[in-house]
C-alpha cells in the first residue's frame, strides 16, 4: 500500500554549472517529469488523505459523502471506542512480539540459507534451491498444514506465526542473487588470512550486506506486521490474536447488520468510519518505519534484478 | 444466502480433503438413542419442562463465533450460571466472527472441531454430509423433548423435511421460531406522505400509485432510491417481490422453485410470475419512479439520497432505520419521519416465506456421540437452545439480576443495564458485560419472546403482518453427489445469466420483447436440465422416504 512513492527520487540530480548544459529539451523532460510524478504522488497520496479524514470525521459526513480529504464533523469516538478496549492494546502487543521475533528468525534464516546456495562450488546446491523453489508453486493445503501445526503442538503459540512463514522463497531468491554479486575475491582474501566459513559469514559478507539485510527487514517486518491469516487459524484466544484479526473482526461487525440482516443479537452499532481508523492504526506504525530503511530499500530492490 | 455462498468455496474444499482422510474414523449413527450406555451425567427421567442439571460436573467443548461488540469475556454471568444451572462447563474455541465459516471448514476438515458447532445455517452443513464428521442428530431427537415438542408445537415438520439429506436423515439442529420472522420491507418518509395526503401502501400496486403521487408533487427526483445490491443487484428488493408475485428472485433466487399446484419444480425465470414481476419494475424505472442506479449503487449512496431527502423510499430493515436512516434524516432534516410500511402484497395475495420460522443452528461432531456423556450432551443442548427458560436465560439472562419480569409476564431491563438502546446510559451492557442475547446462543423461540425486545413501531409492523399467509415449503429434493456435482456446474452460469437478464429488462436495456429469447437462452444454459434433475431427485426421495 505504500510502495511507489518512493520512485519520486528516480529523475537523477542535474548538476548545475558543471560539464553538461542544460539542454531545452532536458529542461522540457525535466518539467514533464516533475509533473507526471506530482501526478503520482497526487494518485498516491489521495486515498490515503481521505481514509485519514474519514477517519477523523462525522458518521453523517461520511454517509452523506461530504468528507474529502479534509476531516468534516470532528470526531474521535470511533479511535476512543478502539483505544479504550484492553484488548486492543493486548492485541497491538502481540502485533509488536510476533513481528519482532518472525522477522529476526526469517532474517536469520533467510540469510543463513541464502548464503548457502550462493556458493556454486557446494555439492548438492541446485537441489537446496529445487527444494526451496518447489514450494512457491506447490503446498500442502491449508488442512493438511492445519494438522501439521497442531500435531506438532504449536497451536496457541507463538511459534505457529513465526515457524511456518519464516523463510518466502522470493525473498531467499533476491538475497542469493546479492550474495552471489559479491567478489569472489574478497571472501578468498578473508580466508587466506585464516578466517572460516561462519566468520566469513560474519565478518565479511554481513557487513557488506546491510542494503539487501535492510530491504529482506522492511519485506519481512511489513509482511508479518499485515499478516492476520495464520493467527487465526492457529489461535483459540482471543488474547492471542494480532491487532490485525481484531480490527478485521471490527469491520466484520460493522457490516453484520446489513449482510445477514437476521438476529437483532447482532446489531452492530460501530460507526461509519472503523475502517478508516482501522487502516490508519495499522498503517502508521510501519509507516514509520519506513524513512529509515528508505536508502538501503531503494538501492536493496534493485540489487536482484542487475545480475540474474 | 449471501453467507452460504461465501462459505461454500471453503466448504467444499474441506469436504473434499474430509472424503480423504476421514474414511477411517466416524460412527455410523443408526444406534437407537435410548439404547446408548453413553449417559455419564445424563438425567433418567428428563422430559420437556424439566430443568436439565447433570448429575456429575461435564465439560463440553463449543465453537464459539466471538463478536466484536461484544467479544467474549470469562466472567460472563453467562458462562457461571450455565454451569450453576446445568453442571455443564462449556470451553469455546472463540473465533472471530469475521472468518467463522472458514474456520469452521478447517476445523471440522482437519477432524479438530469441538463438539457443539455453534452458528450453522441451514444449507451450511451439506458440504460435510459425506464426510461422516457431522453428527445425523435426526437419530438422536428423541433425547431432546423440547425440541421435539417445539416442531410438533409450532407445526414445523415441513421445514425440518427441508433439511434432510439423500438418507433421509438431517444433519444440523436449526433455531426455530414459532412463526414467520420477515424484518425486511421498504421504509417510507411518513411525514411526506402525511403532507401529500397518501395513505401508507400495504401492496406493491398501492406502492406504485404512492410513487405516482409523490412523484407528481415533486418532479425531478426519483421517489424510491433502493439499496442492499451490493452482493447481488436487487438482492433484497427482488427477493421480498418475488413472494408477493409468487416466484422467487433476489437473495432468495433458485434456478428451482416449488410449484404446489402441479406439485414439482419449475424453472424459476421462466414462470409467468416471474415476468410478471420482471415488467412490474420495469415499468417503475421507466416511468421515473425507481432510481435506476438503486441496482447498481452501493448502500452508502442509497442512504445518502434517503436521508438528504432526494428519495423518499428505500429497502429496510429494523435496524438500518434505527441506526442509519433516523440519525441521518435527524441532521438534515429535523421534522422527517420515517416508517417500515407493511410487508406489501401482491399478485398472489399477503404472503410470507415460512423457511424463515428455522434459523442458525448447531451442528455437533460426529465424534461426540461415542463421548461417555453424549446423553448428558444432548440433554443439555435441549434444554439450553430448545426450552422456554433456556431461551429466556440465553436472551434476558437471570431474572432480579439483569431484568425483572412482571406478573403479566412483561420482562423489563434492570435498571443498569442496557440492551438495544432499551436503557440508555446504563453503566451495564447485556450483551457486553454479561453475554446474554449473543448470537450463538439465543436464536428462535417464541413470538413474545422475540417480540420482548422490539421497539414500538417494530412490534406495530409485526402486527401489520402476523396475519398474513404462507407460501409451501419446497419439499425435500436432497441431490446425490453426481447430481450435485453435475447442478453446481450449471447453476452459477444459469444464476448469473438470470441475475443479468433480470437487471437488464427492468432497466430497459433490454426490450421485455425479448422476453421468449431470454428464456430460450436459459434453455440452452441447463435451465431444464437442472429442473429435471431436481425433480428427478425429489421422486428418488419420495420413493426412498415416503
């Protein structure tokens, strides 16, 4: 949802009083593409103002389609009603707890792995990646791994969130590729000077490697953050749950009325704008996050693509 | 149905691994109820009117459907008085109402679920038949008196027939309620129509001349604006019409539809009822009194005409007048009033569907019945879901604490306690802090006792229709899995195709000249083919049950 934004940077910096002249028609290209990406931007940012001031306005507002994207009727109750419930913020832990230790796992994992079938000398790498490959285009199913993860005594545990996504093959694949970039050389050198195969890892190849460690962060902590479908099935609890599976229980409520129209028990009586507070309340978390790993994101997805 | 459909995606998936794994496991149900030494806890002599209590403490496992405005707490006054009551401790699985039937799927798919499956409509349970994971609760009835007494009661035989399966047994034990339940009609501005002078419609003519006058008096709008067509155009306006017209349409549709007179199914888009209805609307659009878009545009937009008082008549429900229509004239337009008018009649008189006297229901796992206390377990469910108090206690909760009821029998809240705005201000909520009147407990029952919680003007428009008829329930037609097979290929194309047909003619996009071609069209897309098949399965049935 918040990807293409950053592309803004694209046009390279003209640099001004040095050995190129500005030309007209380099001028020309330059203001069109300031305004095809003000135009982006615009396309961008729209949807996103608006879900932010419905989030902030009136139900009658919104209902009577008069919220643009600034907030009409003041309001707060809906964020109220959201953050006045214990278990919101029990939920809004969990969200934290699971992402933090998935993608410290995947990350581990995946580099670990990705290191590994980087090295072409290594005997029995092409099945390593066949197994890893095999595995986006074919799966169990979703009662089979049901019953796996609860024969393995996972259900209601954290374990069940982090341990069965904790390596995405897409992922594992752009790393190989990074790693199989590096200079050869330079690992040569290391292990001339007598360093092994874990310090090469460590002391060579990590530090090189923070772009691409940066970019597998922000994939992994997004997909984990947004990820809902695994804790619901493997949680019983609703203390267990990510915020996600309550905000979208929320929404379910809000909606109740209206799709089965039949037991008055279920009324919902949520306000119009729970969607858009749900949306700005997950969002804006790893929302945050982003400015920081920006330079190494927009350097770290083009890495794959340069050398296949 | 809308539910139904979204499940059945799911459902069948699960069916399918379930076909898979399950062969091995599963009882075959047939045992006589009371010749079960299975009654650990169970009472000797319980029969209807007793207050069931086990005679040892028991635990049983439920699928709970968790709602988010009023998630489930463990210190429900719920939870410690059913367990004061019966002896019985009940241990949900709560999962989040938003993904329930999946869930559900995976459950009962993966042989994981808990013994009572709460919140299964009727229809639900097909997809898990064949498995053999689901209990054929018709061999064990006569465990539950009330329940048998409420069917024989409320005359509901016909409605139970309508959830057997191809072994003439039934799978789920449905909410019953002791007589038709229609809360959908249309809401009308009541102050306009008091203004112009115009009595309320009670039919669909009366409504079409309504429209006239008030389009008369103000030209340049459309007077009925409708909504609820955002899962199925139409969905709710053509399913109330079709019962009037004597067809059915909308969210009600099916390719197959009873025809009592000459007693089998007839292709529904091609009954001169449906045409009938069909031209109805058409001529409302093109003379201006129907919003075209009322098919095509979501709620929001609907209501938004209502309330800004471009339109004056719009699809309803109890709680959308409550909750969206009154707030949002209230801002707009202070002295607007606005009313459900009578369920209207038509063609074929004042009618109301009967399939609506059976609701959500449980389902329990065919593993349960091989439980120690199955008896107990039967007992209680009965007791709970089926008897007078269990559906009192399920919906008010414990008398003195959270209402108090009069020698009259009139129950009133407590004081501090709220429920559907009934007490408002309260500091106590009864769904949310006390569990009662939730979804997976309280469906059904008795008239009064569903009526006990509506609002005036609700239990004034349940009045405007008690007397209405009833159309016949459809028979039992339960297919075989060949045959299930061969109608799910042919009905989404033929459902659609209608669907399309339909929107088209009333809009005028089509010529109602074309009518014959349309119905020919069907033809070729199975429409006869799945009627013979249906009918085909009927006479198997007949044959096989009597």
């Amino acid at each position: 949802m918040v990807t293409t934004v950053e592309t803004s940077a694209g046009p390279l910096p003209a640099r001004t009083g040095s050995l190129l002249r500005e030309t007209r028609g380099y001028k020309v290209f330059r203001a069109f593409n300031v305004v095809a990406l003000l135009g982006v931007v615009a396309v961008t940012l729209y949807p996103f103002l608006m879900i932010i001031a419905r989030s902030f306005s009136s139900d009658t507002a919104i209902r009577s389609g008069r919220v643009n994207i600034w907030p009409v009727g003041f309001n707060l109750t809906t964020y109220q009603l959201v953050m006045n419930d214990a278990m919101f913020w029990t939920n809004y832990k969990n969200t934290v707890v699971y992402t933090v230790v998935a993608t410290a796992i995947a990350l581990v994992l995946t580099t670990c792995y990705a290191y590994v079938i980087s090295k072409h000398q290594l005997r029995g790498r092409s099945v390593l990646i066949g197994i890893a490959v095999f595995t986006m285009f074919f799966n169990g199913g979703l009662i089979p791994n049901y019953v796996l993860i609860t024969s393995l005594g996972l259900k209601n545990s954290l374990w069940a969130i982090v341990l069965p996504n904790a390596i995405s093959v897409f992922n594992l694949l752009v790393m190989k590729a990074f790693f199989e970039n590096l200079p050869l050389e330079l690992e040569e050198a290391a292990q001339i000077d007598g360093l092994g195969t874990y310090r090469i890892l460590w002391k060579i190849v990590i530090p090189l490697s923070k772009a691409v460690i940066a970019t597998m962060l922000l994939f992994y902590a997004v997909s984990f953050w947004n990820s809902w479908f695994a804790a619901f099935l493997y949680m019983d609890k609703s203390e267990l749950f990510p915020v996600t599976v309550y905000l979208r229980n929320l929404i379910a409520g809000s909606s109740t009325a209206q799709s089965t129209g039949a037991a008055a028990a279920d009324v919902a009586q949520v306000s119009a704008n729970i969607q858009s507070v749900t949306m700005v309340l997950t969002v804006l978390p790893i929302l945050c996050v982003y400015p920081f790993v920006q330079r190494y994101f927009v350097s770290g997805v083009m890495l794959g693509s340069v050398k296949g | 149905m809308s539910q139904r459909t979204r499940a059945r995606g799911l459902a069948a998936a699960a069916a399918l691994a379930l076909a898979l794994t399950a062969c091995s496991g599963g009882s075959d149900g047939d045992e006589d109820g009371a010749a079960l030494d299975n009654r650990t806890g169970a009472m000797e002599d319980y029969a209807a009117g007793d207050q069931f209590t086990a005679t040892e403490p028991l635990t049983f496992s439920m699928l709970f459907s968790d709602h988010p405005n009023y998630p489930s707490q463990d210190d429900w006054l719920l939870w410690s008085e059913i367990t004061e009551r019966t002896n019985v401790t009940l241990d949900p699985t709560l999962v989040p109402m938003s993904d329930y039937e999946q869930k559900r799927s995976l459950l009962i798919g993966a042989g994981d679920a808990p013994s009572i499956i709460a919140k299964t409509y009727p229809g639900q349970e097909d997809a898990f038949v064949s498995s053999g994971a689901i209990l054929a609760v018709s061999d064990y009835v006569d465990l539950m008196p009330n329940y048998q007494k409420k069917v024989a009661d409320w005359g509901l035989e016909a409605n139970i027939d309508q959830l057997r399966q191809a072994d003439g047994k039934y799978y789920v034990l449905p909410g019953l309620h002791e007589a038709p339940w229609q809360d959908y009609t249309i809401a009308m501005r009541t102050d306009v129509l008091d203004e112009l002078g115009l009595a309320t419609p009670t039919s669909w003519d009366e409504f079409r001349t309504t429209l006239e006058a008030i389009k008369e008096a103000r030209p340049g709008e459309y007077p009925f604006s409708d909504r609820f067509s955002e899962t199925y155009p139409g969905g709710n306006l053509l399913n109330m019409a079709a019962l009037g017209f004597g067809t059915s349409a909308g969210w009600g549709y099916n390719n197959a539809t009873w025809d009592g007179d000459a007693e089998e199914f007839v292709a529904t888009a091609a009954m001169p009822e449906y045409k009938e209805m069909v031209e109805y609307f058409h001529d409302l659009v093109a003379d201006g009194l129907m919003d075209p878009e009322s098919f095509t545009q979501d709620d929001d937009s609907a209501i938004q005409k209502f309330v800004t008082g471009k339109s004056v008549a719009i699809g309803t429900n109890a709680q959308t007048v409550v909750n969206e229509y009154e707030p949002g004239l209230a801002t707009n337009d202070p002295d607007a009033t606005v009313a459900k008018i009578p369920f209207p009649c038509g063609p074929v008189g004042c009618v109301l569907n009967p399939v609506t006297q059976t609701e959500n229901g449980i389902m329990i796992n065919a593993d349960a019945a091989d439980s120690p206390n199955f008896v107990a377990m039967m007992q209680f469910i009965d007791w709970l879901y089926y008897s007078d108090e269990g559906q009192e206690f399920t919906k008010w909760g414990v008398e003195g604490t959270t209402f108090d009821k009069a020698a009259d029998g009139t129950r009133t809240l407590a004081a501090d306690v709220d429920y559907v705005g009934l007490n408002p201000g309260a500091p106590k909520h009864l769904q949310k802090d006390f569990g009662f009147a939730g979804g997976n407990f309280a469906y059904g029952g008795a008239t009064e006792l569903l009526w006990s919680t509506f609002s005036d003007a609700e239990v004034a428009f349940q009045e405007s229709i008690a007397d209405y008829d009833m159309i016949d329930l459809a028979p039992p037609a339960p297919l075989d899995e060949a045959e299930s097979e061969q109608l799910t290929l042919i009905d989404t194309t033929l459902r659609d195709a209608v669907s399309q047909g339909t929107i088209q003619f009333i809009l005028g996009q089509r010529d109602l000249s074309e009518w014959d071609a349309f119905v020919a069209d069907l033809e070729s897309k199975g429409a006869t083919q799945y009627v013979d098949v249906v009918n085909g399965a009927r006479d198997r049935y007949v044959a096989d049950n009597g």
